[in-house]
C-alpha cells in the first residue's frame, strides 16, 4: 500500500489534486535547487558525437525566494499581544523555538515551490489510555516545516486550507519511516490530531503502532495547529487549487535565459583562453638525450594533429573575447527577472564576477514597495495562524499561559524611503492637536488602540508631572 492509497481510503483524500501540479512542482523544485533536468543537463554535437554538457547556472530562483523571505520577515518584525505577562511568555517561546527562523524558512519554501507549511506538536506529554492529559511538566512545543511533497490537502476553501494531512520521514536505529498527522474538523468543529507511523519497504508502507505516541489526539479547539503559506498570488495555472504559485512560475522563460546567458559568459571566458598550438615534432628535441621542449602540464599548448606546414609550427590563438557583450546581454536578461519576480527594474545585477542586488531603501510608490504590501497582506493571515496555534498548544498543553487577546503583527518598512516622513507628518498632526497620542502611536507603531493606551499609561507613571509630585 503506497501511502497516498492509505489517505484515499481512510481520509478519502483526492490524488487528483496534487497529480494535475506535480509536473510544475518538479520544475520548481529542480530550479530552486539549481539543476532541471533536461535543462542544466544538456548535450551538444560536435560533428562527430553528442557531448554531454552541465549548463552554469546563477540559481536565481533560489536568490529571489531568498531575497523576498528577507525582504518581508526580518528581525525588526514584530509580534505582540496585549498583556504584558503574556508579552514576556511569549518572547521566551519565540526564543526557544526559533519561531522567526521557522516563519522565515517557510516564507523562503513557499515563495520557492509555491507551497510549505509549519505544523504544531507538543512532545513529552503523558496521557492515560482515554488520551486525557496527565502530566505537562516536561513537555515542549515543535514546529515543523513540511515541504509540498509531503503535504495532502483534505477540505479548503477561497480562504485556506481547513483540514489537510502531513507527512515527514524519521529514521530510528537506521530504519527508515513515515510519519503522518491528519487534521481533522470533528462534529463540534474541533480539530482531532490522528497520528500514524509506517515502516517503509521501496515504495510501500505498513503501519505499526509506537508506545509513546498518541494515535488520536483531541485539541479541544477550533485553532488549527498547522498553518499553510502561499504567495498571495492569483493561481492563473491551477483553477480552484489548494495549493499556490512561486514568484517565479510566470517567468520559466527568463530564469532559463539567464542561466543560457551565465553559461554563454562562463564557456566564453573558458573557451577563449589564451593557446600555443605546437606540431608534433616539436614537443620534443635530441641533445645527446630525449628532452621535452615544454611541461607536458601545460594547458595552454595544444598538439596539432600531423600534418602541419613547416610554416605553422608554431601558431597563437589571439581572437578577443566578447566578456562585455556576454556581460551586457546578462544583465538584460537580470533586469526583466527583477521585474517579473515584482523587484522592479535595476534589482539585480552581474558585475563579471559577482551577482549583486539593490540595498538601497524604496520608494513607497515603486513596484517592488507595492509587491511588498500585497505580499504583506497575504502572508499574515498565515503567519497569525502559526503564532496562534503555538500559543494555544503551549498553554493547554505545555508550561505557559499566553493570552493572545490583541494579537499584533508589524512588519517591518524601514527599506521605505519615506517612512521618516510618514512618521514627522503624525507627530506634526499630534502637535498641532490634530490627532491623539493613541494614535500617534497606532500609526508609527502599528500597535492597536489598547496596546497603545497601555504604553502611554506606562509612560506616564514612569515620568509623573511636577504637580502629581508636589501632591504626593
């Protein structure tokens, strides 16, 4: 039994879904690793035979996923929630499970391949056998990232995904398993975590059964413990489709030109070296003993084949290369990628020996400032389920007690030129008494009208007035 055979008979789970993309996520995949085959692997007649070939490549799809991770999560992004306490706990889970290098990591996946997603799991419980929690003095959150490969969507919506089942291969004493979470809504809308573990024999799987796993685990919550991220762009390959696109998907074309253009630059320079063609008779002369004329290791002397003139016995290859054009016709090539990708024009550039990218701030009325919000808009959305689902699994069933009442997410704009400006016009507004500290602060900030109100109380006992001094 293969395992998408088991899904389909115990989660009634469509094959079909993921079976109409599999062919672009293989593409996706092989150019985020840099290397497609049929592609990168190529070969080339020569007149006598077909010479196999491995293509440079600049692995852009890797730099832009990349970039765009970066550009949208970083460490001057925030979360916060209203309680202070609660503040402090949740800092100290941000810290213990790395949770911005996981939102990161996802991002990067998804913008990649067009589909990842982070799974909640707390591990160290102890349960009796009616799954009721007994003891979560050691027990500890884990969020995983699940590539596409492994990730099986059961029920979604226009919105999101709303029940799905993920996979994962562990090895135990050198054996090799699959491990599968199924997220299933039960009849009062609660999420039920089933658990399933296979020994795995080539492609097919047996189920077994391990002591300390619960196989069917009961959230007592409408709060997925997983969270699906796709670019928020519309899926113009895929009607109706749980699954997403990468920024790359609308510009297979020109991440192929570039790399042909790479390639074109690297063979250039390695093709048009320097070579001292020598006939035969010459590498070698008679001074009482067979001496050689020139080091037998030397590349740059090449042996003519027999037959050569008394007049050609020595020749150079003197042809210019065309470094500049081939240059020229890369850099081309780099900026229609930057602009597809949503960079805008000048993003990317080759100086002949090293690809660089724009570090400049952006203007908020640049292409690549008005990809960054909409990426914004719809990344959040996964971003708030994962800080809620962790939350929730770390206070119900670990050692913390979060209250994520006025959850805020801020990212982070400070690569936007103008964003002094924007924050000299609010505080001209709050003095000339146009618009409340509150919100002041709603707008610098992005904090919600309670966060604010709190901070600004908190100003204000640190630094009472003159007269609430002399009252005292």
């Amino acid at each position: 039994m293969t395992l998408e055979k088991f899904l389909q008979d115990n989660y009634n789970y469509n094959p079909d879904v993921k079976d109409a993309i599999k062919s672009y996520i293989t593409l996706w995949k092989g150019l985020y690793a840099g290397n497609v085959k049929n592609f990168h692997n190529y070969t080339i007649y020569n007149g006598q035979k077909r010479v196999k070939k491995q293509r440079y490549t600049l692995n852009m799809a890797k730099e832009i996923s990349e970039d765009w991770s970066d550009t949208l999560w970083s460490e001057k992004c925030e979360i916060s929630v209203a309680n202070e306490k609660s503040q402090s706990q949740f800092e100290d889970l941000v810290d213990e499970i790395d949770l911005w290098k996981i939102i990161n990591n996802a991002l990067e996946k998804s913008g990649a391949v067009g589909t990842s997603a982070a799974v909640v799991s707390v591990h160290n419980i102890i349960a009796n056998e009616d799954t009721m929690v007994l003891d979560v003095s050691n027990a500890n959150v884990r969020i995983d990232i699940v590539d596409v490969d492994w990730i099986f969507p059961l029920s979604w919506n226009s919105n999101k995904v709303t029940e799905c089942a993920f996979g994962s291969i562990e090895y135990i004493n050198g054996q090799k398993y699959i491990v599968l979470s199924v997220h299933k809504l039960d009849n009062n809308k609660q999420y039920v975590i089933y658990n399933h573990i296979f020994r795995v024999n080539n492609n097919n799987v047996t189920e077994i059964k391990l002591e300390d796993t619960i196989k069917e685990f009961e959230t007592k919550s409408d709060i997925p413990w997983f969270s699906v991220f796709e670019p928020p762009l519309t899926n113009n390959l895929f009607q109706n489709s749980p699954f997403g696109i990468p920024y790359i998907a609308n510009a297979i074309d020109v991440l192929k030109t570039v790399d042909i253009d790479f390639d074109a630059f690297k063979n250039e320079v390695k093709d048009g070296q320097k070579r001292t063609f020598v006939r035969a008779d010459m590498l070698s002369y008679d001074s009482g003993e067979e001496r050689l004329t020139f080091d037998p290791e030397d590349t740059n002397i090449y042996v003519l084949p027999k037959g050569a003139t008394k007049e050609d016995l020595i020749q150079n290859d003197t042809d210019a290369l065309r470094v500049n054009d081939q240059i020229q016709a890369l850099n081309t090539s780099l900026n229609i990628l930057g602009t597809k990708v949503g960079f805008g024009e000048n993003h990317y550039h080759f100086d002949g020996q090293t690809l660089n990218t724009a570090t400049s701030v952006i203007s908020s009325n640049s292409k690549m400032f008005r990809r960054k919000k909409k990426l914004e808009i719809g990344f959040e959305s996964a971003i708030y389920d994962l800080v809620m689902a962790v939350c929730y699994a770390a206070t119900a069933y670990g050692t913390y007690n979060i209250d994520t009442n006025g959850l805020v997410i801020q990212f982070d704009d400070s690569i936007i030129e103008d964003k002094e400006a924007e924050s000299n016009r609010a505080l001209r507004e709050y003095n000339a008494g146009l618009i409340s500290a509150v919100e002041y602060r709603e707008r610098v900030f992005g904090e919600t009208e309670k966060v604010a109100t709190q901070a600004l109380e908190k100003i204000k006992e640190a630094e009472p007035t003159t007269e609430e001094l002399m009252n005292e």
